[in-house]
C-alpha cells in the first residue's frame, strides 16, 4: 500500500534555480513531515505541518489539506541542497505512526 | 547534546546469529522508533516506544524485538539473523505524538 507519493523520483537543477517538490497522500492525516537525507545518510527534519505554511531560510513547506497535497520549495538552490527529500504523513487513524515517501532525488549542479 | 547515537554503525552478521542495536537519545524525548530503509521503499517502522517500560509493533515487526527498560535507551533485537534482514536501521525520537523526529546516523547491517 502506498499512502505517500512524492514527485518527481529525481530532479537536476541548476544552481540559482527554484525547486519544487510534491507530496501527495490519500487518507487523512494528523501531521506531515519533510526530512532531508543526505548523502552521507544521515535524516534531518525539515518541517512539520498541518496547515498553511512553514518558513525556514531559502525552504517553504506549504499544505493544502482540502486537495491532500504537499510542497517544498527550494529558493535559489545551491549545491549544497543536492539530498534525498522525504515526505512522511501521520495518518488519523494510526495514532503514533508515520508513513514515509520513496524520496525525491535532488542534484543542483554548479 | 549528542542527540540521537546508534551503535553500531556498521555490522555483518551470519544467517542465524543474533545481535542488539542500540539507539540512545538526550532530550528526554517519551517516544522513540526503529525503522528500515531498503532500496526503493520509503523508511518503515518496525516498532516504537510511548514511553519507558512500553513497546508496541510497527508496520514491519517479524523477526526483531525491542526494550524499553529506560526512558533514554530503545534496544533492537534480531534473535537469529535472515537475509531479507539485510538493511539500514534508523533509531528516532520524539518528544511526544505528532511532533518533530530526531534520527540517528543509522546502523548498516549486512547478512549473508
């Protein structure tokens, strides 16, 4: 079963450009959670939201709860950003479980 | 703080032996995980923890067992090791329910 898709699987950008990533899910959700894996492996959370719109330097996380879709932007991309993204949604009716995306494969080229 | 630690970081097991990972946390976080990750497929929950003494099975709990003796320490167990075992384990934590998780650096284990 697959409660979360991502799109696209995998992304190249060049440096300076403006990223997009989506997260779609199909049940209700009490929380969604945008993480980055880098390449090294490690998880670090980015977001967590459910409602409108979360900030934090050049990344912006925003939810439509209505059409069950999330994105992430990445404003002026860099080198540094190139990750796996992961969306992961904690659906109502799970109480205390997430369920996570295959991931977004992000390059941004100098 | 160190966060969230895993030891260890990397293993090779034989099909049939048996090993413990252990997942540590500083922030004195009630909940805590152990997933998967394998090529492919999104990281998937194995079990979790609400608190100290509790364990409860996640989406993929055959083979592995947990403990919870103290709020700080999540311990997995593979009693005796399979092949399809073979994967990269996360350790996380959580404050409570619906907040934020916090990963460790994960554990590559291989069995051949």
């Amino acid at each position: 079963k697959n409660e979360v898709e991502q799109s696209p699987q995998n992304l190249t950008a060049q440096e300076g450009e403006f990223i997009t990533i989506n997260c779609s899910y199909s049940v209700g959700i009490s929380a969604l959670h945008w993480l980055q894996q880098h390449p090294g492996g490690g998880i670090v959370s980015l977001f967590m939201l459910s409602s409108g719109k979360k900030k934090h330097g050049r990344l912006i996380a925003t939810i439509n709860i209505q059409e069950k879709h999330s994105s992430l932007h990445i404003t002026a991309s860099h080198p540094r950003d190139s990750a796996v993204y992961i969306c992961a949604v904690g659906l109502v009716n799970t109480g205390n479980q997430f369920y996570f995306g295959t991931g977004t494969s992000l390059t941004v080229i100098p | 703080n160190a966060g969230v630690t895993q030891t260890p970081k990397f293993r090779v097991l034989k099909t049939g032996q048996s090993m413990t990972l252990l997942c540590a946390q500083d922030m004195n976080h009630e909940y805590m995980y152990w997933y998967r990750q394998d090529p492919g497929m999104g990281l998937r929950l194995i079990h979790y923890s609400v608190g100290e003494g509790t364990t409860a099975k996640g989406e993929v709990p055959d083979g592995y067992n947990v403990s919870r003796l103290k709020k700080q320490n999540f311990l997995l167990g593979l009693e005796s090791a399979a092949p399809s075992q073979t994967s990269v384990y996360f350790c996380a934590s959580s404050f409570h329910k619906g907040y934020e998780q916090y990963f460790g650096p994960g554990t590559r284990l291989t069995v051949t």
